[in-house]
C-alpha cells in the first residue's frame, strides 16, 4: 500500500487514510497518512494491561521537527480549534505500509524517512528516523512525546493527580504519570531534557463526528535531540515492560524476516486473496496462555459471535490451525448453560453470554477445524463435550427463554435484550429485537445438529447421533412449512415473534442455502438470491434492509442515537459478502465461469482495501453510493469472510508455502 505525494500533501484524503499496526496482545498502534490524530484510540504506544483487555492510552502522539542550519521544518501534524498545527503533512511525499508505516519527507532537499513498528508478543514499538539521501547540511531532529494515561475509551485533560518527574539512567529515560499504571519506558539514542508541559485542546473530528467528546490535552515530559549524519539512525523505543536495552536492529531484522515469510505464503493469483491474507494477523491476540480474536480496531475485544464466523478465514484457510484451536479452547473454558460468551468485558473477570447465534457459530468453527485437521484426539476430549453441552443447552432451555420449541424450531428472546447479530441497542430501545424464530438461527440449529450426529457417529455414540438426526429432521421440515412467504418469494427473516410473522427483506435469509443444502428447493433459493442480488447487494457488501422499507436508512452517520438506529436499518456490512458468495456458487453451479462471475462481487472491497486503513476492511459502509466506510476502520470478520469464500469456494490457491503454526 503506497500513497503518493499528491495525496499525502492534500490534506483532507491524507487525513482519511489510516495506519494499524497491532503487537497480537491486545494492544496496537494507529494514525492517519497527514499524521494528525483523528480518534482517541489513536496512539503509538496503546497497551492492554491484561491481554487484549484493559487497554490504556500511554504515549499519544510525537510532535517532531527538523532544524537545518537555523530553519526548522515540521514533521508532525496536529488539529486545534481553528489550527492546523504545525503542518508536517506539506513535507511528505511518499506514505507506504510495507512493510510498516513509512514516511518520508522532504524539506528544502534534505530528505527523511520514518518508520514505526510494533513488535509481535511484546508491548513496544518503535520509531526510527534516518537519511533517505545524502547531505553535508547539519541536522537536528527534535522530538517531544505527547503522554497521557488513560482508558482508551476516554479522553485526557489536566489535572493534577499527574505525576511529572522522569527517571534518566544513560538511554533510558522513564516517566509514570499515574501510579497504577506501568511506567512507560523511552530508549533513545539522542539526548533528552526535561521540560513538562501541557498541549491543550487537541481536537478528533471522527469524534466530534460521532457526536462524542472530542477534545483532550496531553502531557508532554520533555523533549529529545538527535544529532543526524550520513548512515545514522535515530531511534525511540516506547515500552511498557521492565527491561534494561533493546537491540533496535535486531528486532527490526526480525519483525521484517516475519512479515516477508508471511506475505511469501500469501496466495499470489489473486490480489485481494494476497491482501487479505496478510491483514488476518492483526486480529490475532493472546488472551492468557492461549488466542483469542479481536473483533475490531480501534474500539472492539474478543466477542464470541465474531471470533467463530471469522475463524475459518483468519485460521483455517491461512494454515493457523494451532490458533484455531487455542482459540477455540479459551471459548470452551466458559460455556455455561449451553453457551459461550458474546463478550468479554473490557474490564473485569465475568463474561456476558446475550446471544443466541455465537454458541452455534462455535459448533460450525468445530466442525471447520475437524475438517481441516482431523485432530481426532483434542476434538474427542474437548471438543466434542462443548458441542453436546450446547445442543443439549438448547434442546432444554438456556438463557434469554432460548429453547427448542415443539415444532424443532430455536427460540428466544426477552423485553430488552439483543441477541441476534443485529444487535444495536440505546437506552433500553432494541432497535431490531427479532425475538421469536430468526431465520439464520434454524439455518445455524440445523447445521449444529447435522455436526452433532456426524461426530456422535465418528466417537462411537450411536444413540445421540439418532436423537440429532431427528431433530434435524423435525427442524427442516418446519422450517420448510413456515418460512417461506409465497406472496413474496422469500423468506420471512422472524417467525412466530410478538407481532407474528416479519416479512422484512434482510440478509440473514442467505445463510438458509450457505449453511445447508436441504431447507428451501433450488427455485425457492434461485428467488431468495434475485431478490438479495436486486435490493441488498452492493459493491462492499449486503445492506440490512431494503431500501423500499420504510425504516432504511441510507446513511450511517450523526450521534449515538442516530448511528446506532442506522446500524441494521440498511447499513452495509462487508462480512455479509462470505456467505453470499457460497450461497451464489450452491445454486448457480461452480464452473469456472461462474467463479469468475462470483468474483466480481468481490471488486469493490478490492479496491476499498486503498480508501480507509490501508490494507484492511472497515466494519461497515453507508448504504448509498458512495458508500463510505464507518464503524471500526479494520473488523476482523470483514476480512475472514471475503478471504474463507476466496479460497473455498472461489478456489483461490495459497501459495506452496508450509501453513502457518501462529
């Protein structure tokens, strides 16, 4: 991903363009291509202090300048009210993320490159300036830390519980600005002076966009000077651990030896397979002594809904089948009452189970890892006693008045509570409840009783593999009864809610043909794809309700209130191309002119993969052109979903490569 001169110096596009860079604990590092942070999650050195939990923004933003024989020159970019300041963006020529976040900036002649990496499994990353050409001219880089301390979600301003000393031992420079948080240690090869200050009223328009506190004050301790000659390197190390050096140069060989081998057993026949590919990492975290998935950057952990739809594409396509199974593991340790978590909290110990689909996802991801890997023994033991535990929870009753009700059928639902993937909820209004029978869940129940007698048969418990067998038997033929809404050649998205029968056009109608083959016939799927491919398709995804509804909403934008309202009402989510795309192939046939076809719904992601975070695919778009991307600017299902239907279903090859351990 590289971004020109022209774009980098106008400062509107530079500042829509965003950089990730994540250190698989949770914790992560982003900006904008202008440099000016736009969001509070924005940082260089963002921790999770329990992994990927408890994240803490520590050290914000750098404000750098080059002096060159009495004139200075701005690298860093900031937003006042009113101010651009300074405008470091007007330097820059060349912006590229390969293979990490480079700048390189050009003042009067003397040109500079920066770099900024995050190293996997540790919380640190790393800043480095060095000469991109020759020059006799004396030069000096002055760089001041901008500090803060604070919950990622929150916004910092002066007070005066901060502490504002430093500790200075040779290279090592460290300040703890609140003492129940780790120190954040400064290696360095300049020379630092300790100088506190304030920076007040830094403004975040994505903020003010999203109707939240957008303004915030940072805390400078002092600033560093770096002396630059011909094949030096400045560099600073922000980390929170307790170390005494850092060999900069030998973890730049190695972070760089670890993101070529990746991209080296990326497919190569196709770029947006390729891309994607090497995008799966970053949602790949530790969570105690095993993985976890985050969901979504900047704002998003580890959800369980998210983690067993993405987990196909993020592990078991890409060859991570060791982390498909320390993640399925960490879920396993919490079921209770035949449920794995939704959520679990940014702070605290207790997991919150309101969902009715993330239980059944975890019975398909089973299935998907018992089919890549035949782990015959690990499945047995573990396994195969979560997904008896919840079919068993849901044959008698769970949460949430989630059952099996006597037609075979799930369902659930209670005043207040969301449970389905559509999940928005203000105040105490649940903008789409969907209590009842949702139509994806039956598709999901369905396919959790198949794996049931499949692997009931596989270890040797023929009786349970009966009793699932009838099950899906009763299921299927209710849902074939009830489901289908003949007047207007689809399928009702609820059945048997408080209000009846809803007849609203949404997407979850899809994974009835992507998860199974024997709920509606092939004409009834032919219809259900026209109507999908006629009124939800767009080029980045499916919209959440017909645009001839009278509750769509074309745009996902204003306050909490009207974003959220705008969430399922018409707002198009990318992951939601997965399913369509295997439910397209099912019944149009898999030749290879008909992949090329279904390839082509692909293209816009493609081509978004430029316009947002560079390299990754947002959580959702506006439902009308030009369908702007919103929500979080990476979601990890977003990039599984379109990556697992690259390589399944469209036969994308990977390339010759061993598959990846982690």
């Amino acid at each position: 991903m590289k971004v020109d001169a022209t774009t980098c110096q106008d400062f509107e596009q530079a500042l829509g363009l965003e950089w990730l860079e994540t250190n698989g604990r949770g914790g992560f590092a982003s900006g904008t291509v202008a440099g000016a942070n736009t969001r509070r999650y924005h940082a260089l050195l963002l921790t999770a202090r329990k992994p990927p939990s408890e994240r803490f923004a520590l050290v914000n933003h750098l404000e750098e300048w080059i002096d060159i024989e009495g004139q200075s020159y701005p690298l860093s970019t900031n937003l006042y009210p009113n101010a651009i300041h300074p405008e470091g963006y007007k330097q820059c020529t060349v912006f590229t993320t390969d293979p990490w976040p480079t700048w390189t900036y050009d003042c009067q002649g003397t040109v500079v490159q920066r770099e900024v990496f995050c190293v996997r499994d540790r919380d640190l990353v790393v800043i480095r300036w060095t000469f991109a050409r020759k020059t006799k001219k004396a030069i000096t880089l002055r760089v001041r830390p901008m500090v803060s301390g604070r919950d990622y979600h929150a916004t910092h301003h002066i007070n005066d519980s901060l502490a504002t000393t430093a500790t200075v031992v040779d290279g090592l420079v460290a300040w703890r600005p609140y003492g129940e948080l780790s120190s954040v240690q400064a290696f360095q090869t300049g020379r630092y002076r300790h100088d506190p200050t304030w920076f007040r009223t830094v403004q975040f328009p994505t903020e003010q966009e999203r109707g939240l506190d957008f303004e915030e004050d940072w805390w400078s301790p002092g600033e560093f000077t770096y002396q630059l000659d011909q094949g030096v390197v400045a560099t600073l190390v922000l980390t929170t651990e307790s170390i005494d050096s850092v060999d900069v140069a030998a973890l730049a060989q190695s972070e760089r030896k670890r993101r070529t081998d990746l991209r080296a057993a990326a497919p190569t026949t196709d770029p947006l397979a390729g891309e994607l590919w090497c995008a799966v990492e970053a949602y790949l975290a530790a969570r105690g002594s095993r993985q976890t998935v985050i969901a979504g950057y900047p704002w998003f952990i580890d959800w369980g809904r998210d983690t067993f739809i993405s987990l196909p594409g993020l592990c078991l396509v890409t060859g991570r089948w060791e982390t498909a199974w320390q993640t399925i593991e960490s879920f396993a340790a919490h079921i209770s009452q035949g449920m794995v978590p939704n959520r679990f909290p940014d702070i605290g110990e207790q997991p919150e189970y309101n969902t009715i689909d993330a239980s059944l996802w975890f019975v398909h991801a089973i299935e998907r890892y018992w089919a890549y890997t035949k782990d015959e023994a690990r499945v047995r033991a573990v396994a195969w006693p979560a997904v008896k535990h919840i079919i068993d929870g849901y044959r008698q009753g769970t949460r949430y008045h989630i059952h099996k009700d006597e037609d075979g059928l799930i369902a659930g639902g209670v005043p207040g509570v969301q449970l389905t993937w559509m999940d928005a909820k203000i105040g105490n209004w649940v903008v789409t409840p969907r209590h009842g029978k949702p139509v994806e869940i039956q598709a999901l129940w369905a396919r959790a009783l198949e794996i049931g007698a499949h692997l009931a048969t596989e270890f040797g418990e023929p009786s349970y593999a009966v009793r699932c067998r009838e099950d899906r038997t009763q299921a299927v033929a209710s849902f074939r009864a009830k489901f289908w809404n003949e007047a207007g050649g689809f399928l009702y998205d609820v059945i048997d809610g408080p209000e009846g029968n809803d007849a609203s056009i949404r997407p979850n109608q899809i994974y009835a043909i992507a998860l199974c083959n024997d709920l509606v016939t092939n004409e009834q799927a032919r219809k259900i794809l026209r109507i999908v491919e006629d009124q939800l398709l767009t080029p980045v995804g499916l919209r959440t309700l017909s645009p001839k509804d009278s509750r769509y909403r074309p745009r996902y934008i204003g306050g909490v209130v009207e974003r959220d309202g705008a969430y399922h009402q018409g707002t198009v989510w990318p992951f939601l191309l997965g399913p369509f795309v295997t439910a397209w192939l099912k019944v149009n046939g898999n030749s290879s002119a008909k992949r090329a076809e279904a390839r082509a719904f692909l293209h816009g992601l493609e081509a978004h993969l430029h316009d947002a975070c560079l390299g990754q695919v947002s959580e959702i778009f506006d439902a009308e052109a030009p369908h702007h991307a919103r929500g979080c600017f990476a979601q990890a299902w977003s990039v599984a979903e379109p990556l697992r239907a690259l390589i399944e279903d469209l036969g994308i090859a990977a390339s010759t490569q061993p598959a990846l351990s982690k």
